[in-house]
C-alpha cells in the first residue's frame, strides 16, 4: 500500500486535502456515499465529466462487469439515483 499511494502522497503535499478516496473497493460510488454521509451532505456526479479508461465501457455492454460492482450496486440502489438521459459514446 505505501509503494501504491506513494506517488499521490507526494503530490498532496503541496495542496490542501481534506478528503480522499480511491476507487477501488466500493468504486466511485461507494466511495463518494462513505464521505457525503460522514460529512452530512449530498452529491451529485456529473457522468459526462468522470474520466472513463478506453474500452471500458464497451466490455461492460457486453457483461463485463465484476461481481464487486454488482454487490457495490445493490447495496447503495436505496442511497443513489441515476438520471438515463446519458450522451457518452
């Protein structure tokens, strides 16, 4: 963990964090719940804005979807709602 963190442990230093999370685990959503529920606020996340790697997107069309994000899914579907109206190609 500290070799994997490190390089953005470095690079905190020279801002004012106050909070911060990686996505891997309970994924962005989870993640952004955990500290809107802690801090006693909302969010909301802009799709079109959230960095997505190439191909991603396309394996998920196809059912590529861990089963990590299932559960992640289900147990935030009472805490989130998702506007369709979704433009990205």
């Amino acid at each position: 963990m500290q070799l994997l963190n490190k390089q953005a442990s470095e690079l905190f230093k020279h801002y004012s964090v106050h909070a911060c999370t990686d996505v891997t685990g309970f994924g962005l959503l989870g993640h952004s719940y955990e500290m809107a529920y802690a801090s006693g606020v909302s969010m909301k996340l802009n799709y079109e804005e959230i960095p997505v790697i190439k191909g991603t997107i396309d394996l998920a069309q196809q059912g590529a979807i861990p089963g990590g994000s299932k559960a992640n899914l289900e147990w935030l579907k009472s805490h989130v709602s998702f506007n369709n109206q979704l433009k990205r190609d």
